[in-house]
C-alpha cells in the first residue's frame, strides 16, 4: 500500500474513532420531546375524546352499521367475522373523505394521506440502510400496525425517538449509509404501487359506495405492502446488481429518483389543496366538532395531522444539525434558527412530505460526503 494510501486510511480511522466518541447534544431533550407528543396525541385522539364521547354517536352507528347519512355501511371484506367487524370502525371513521359527504374532510384527508407519501418513502429507505438493519426503525411494518390501529400521531413520534436514540452517536454517520442496489432499484416502485396508488384509488371520482368502502379497507395495510414488493422486486432485480459492483454508491442515484418523486407528489398535492382552499366558497369548519359524528372525526383527523408532521419537522431539522456538526464540527445558533426557518419554509412551499423529500435528497449527498471522509464544508463537491 502506498505510504499516501495508508496516510489517508489512517486518517479517516481516526476521525470515525473520534467520531464515535462524541455524541448529539441535548438528545435526551430530543427523546423527552418525542415521548410527550407521542403521550399529547394519545390523549387528544384516544383519552380525550372518548371521555367527551367525540365523535358523537360513533360507537352506535358502526354497531347499527349505517353512516349518519342513512347510508347502509358494507359488512363483509375478509370473511372472517371478528375481522369484518373490525374494519367497520376503521372503514367508517375514514368513510366521508373518499364517499364525498364533505368536502373539508376529503381535501384534508387527500392532503394529509398522499404528504405522508414522503414520509413512508424516507421511512423506507432509511430502513434499507446497511447501519439499520435490524434496528428498530428497520421494522416499518411494525409501526405501520400500530400507527395504523391506534393513532398516527400516537405512533410516528415514537419512530423518530427510536431514531435519535440508536443515532446519536457521531460515529453512526461516518459508515453503513448504503443501500444494497437492489433494495434501491425497487423502493420507487414499491412505494408507489404499494401506498400512492391505493391512496389516491380510494378517492377516485364515479365509483360506487361499495368499491370505495372496500378501497379504503385496501389501503389500511398499504404501508405494509411496500415492504412486501420491496422484497419481491429486490428478488427480481439482484441479477443486474453485478454489474454495478464497481461502481462508486450506485444505490445513490436511485435513491434520489425516490427522494425527487416524493417532493414532486407532495407539491402538487399541496399547491392543490392550496389552490382549492383560497378558491373554494364554502370554507370547512369543525366548530361542531362535538355536535355531529363527521364534524368530531374531522377534528381526529386534524389532531392527527398536527400530531404527524410538527415531530416529522424536528426530525427533519435534527438530521440537518447532525449532518452540519458532524461536517464542519460545530453549528453557531444563527446556522440553527437558519436551519429552522428553511424546514419551515420548504413546508410552507412544497407540504412536510415535500419537505421531508427535498431535506433527506441534500441530506444523502452529504453523507457520502462524510463516509468519504470529507471534512469542513457542507457544500457538495462540484465533482459529486
């Protein structure tokens, strides 16, 4: 090995044994933060409104199985009668969004579903990483189940406090950033197929109420579904994984085609919303929220939204902070609050699943640039 070689080598042995060492300031502040919107979403969606008895007359109407409007509600989807009666409390709490008995409820709930497309995306690719495996953020599924059957906002907080406890060391950026080629050929499809598409079929104009009951029982495990075309299409595209093998982080531009697909959803469905909203004249209101049963299930619905995405902002902007400290070994507090103010804006501009997209595409560059060995600047290299 040439003297140069072994002199870069023994370098950057150093800097990842240094690395190792050090750790993220104030994480247990971080853990606490997440742990207590995780505790306040539980208690808004779950304590609260079930001591207020909100959404009011919920409970009766899915046991008389008939929506407010009279509409008789669907009552077999598997088959198997403890799970049919089930889904008819979930089928039913989503069932004015996609069946169009309102307006507010079904823009809100477009909104909030297809930003999440960002979400699940980076969720994935983070779980794919050779650092996670087996780490719990590696088990989508598993917070999918809960987060699914309890409470988004309950459940996704408790994701990103997972993260920062198996993260904060310093010396977890500086190796396992790599997604195996075939795992990263598959996530744009998997994401797509498996939740965008059920997603937004569960809105499709024209259909009857009965397709669309059993389309919104489609898409409660389509989180879950990525994970299984993931590991179907990683199967089939393995053979093409060789002759990439030499190349440097092939997995890199693969991951950007997902990261850019995402940012370009969540935009469109924002500057719709957006749209719809300063145009639209029959603005949305949940002020009786507690008088009527879709009113009180919109208002969950908000609570979850808030619930969601405000953690998915500090996450967000956590990872920034990382990226920088571990860059250029230190953040000032003016380079924080700029940090703060960009998140918020891309939120602003593009929804938080746009937001999430374009931060973790900057973010990626960054970490080839630290695996690299690269200190000093957070700038991407011309020749990247």
């Amino acid at each position: 090995m040439a003297p140069q070689a072994i002199e870069q080598y023994n370098k950057m042995a150093k800097t990842k044994k240094k690395a190792s060492k050090n750790t993220r300031p104030y994480n247990a502040l971080y853990v606490l933060i997440f742990a207590m919107a995780s505790a306040l979403a539980a208690w808004l969606m779950r304590i609260e409104t079930g001591i207020k008895g909100i959404p009011v007359d919920f409970v009766e109407l899915v046991e008389a199985k008939t929506y407010p409007n009279g509409t008789p509600m669907r009552t077999r989807y598997t088959g198997i009668e403890v799970v049919d009666n089930g889904l008819l409390f979930l089928v039913a709490a989503f069932a004015a969004g996609p069946l169009d008995w309102d307006h507010g409820v079904r823009l809100h709930q477009m909104h909030f579903l297809v930003q999440f497309f960002g979400v699940i995306a980076v969720w994935n690719v983070e779980a794919c990483r050779a650092k996670n495996s087996w780490k719990l953020v590696s088990f989508t599924g598993l917070f999918v189940l809960f987060y699914q059957t309890i409470a988004g906002a309950a459940i996704i907080p408790l994701y990103y406090l997972s993260y920062v406890l198996i993260s904060k060391s310093d010396g977890y950026y500086t190796a396992g950033r790599k997604v195996s080629l075939p795992y990263a050929r598959g996530l744009l499809f998997s994401i797509a197929v498996g939740y965008l598409v059920p997603t937004l079929a569960m809105y499709a104009p024209g259909l009857s109420t009965s397709t669309l009951e059993f389309l919104i029982f489609l898409w409660q495990p389509s989180p879950g579904f990525v994970n299984i075309l993931l590991f179907a299409s990683s199967l089939l595209l393995s053979g093409g994984a060789a002759s990439s093998r030499n190349a440097k982080n092939p997995d890199v531009k693969h991951l950007k085609r997902v990261y850019a697909a995402a940012a370009i959803v969540c935009a469109v469905n924002h500057f719709a919303t957006l749209y719809v909203c300063a145009t639209s004249e029959d603005p949305s209101s949940v002020s009786d929220w507690m008088a009527t049963t879709t009113a009180g299930l919109h208002y969950i619905f908000q609570v979850d939204w808030w619930g969601c995405f405000i953690p998915t902002l500090l996450w967000a902007w956590i990872t920034v902070y990382d990226v920088h400290r571990v860059l250029l070994g230190g953040a000032s507090v003016a380079r924080l609050v700029k940090w703060a103010v960009y998140i918020v804006g891309l939120t602003l501009a593009l929804g938080p699943g746009g937001m999430l997209a374009v931060v973790w595409s900057w973010r990626e560059d960054r970490l080839v640039m630290i695996e690299s060995g690269i200190r000093g600047t957070a700038q991407k290299p011309k020749t990247a």
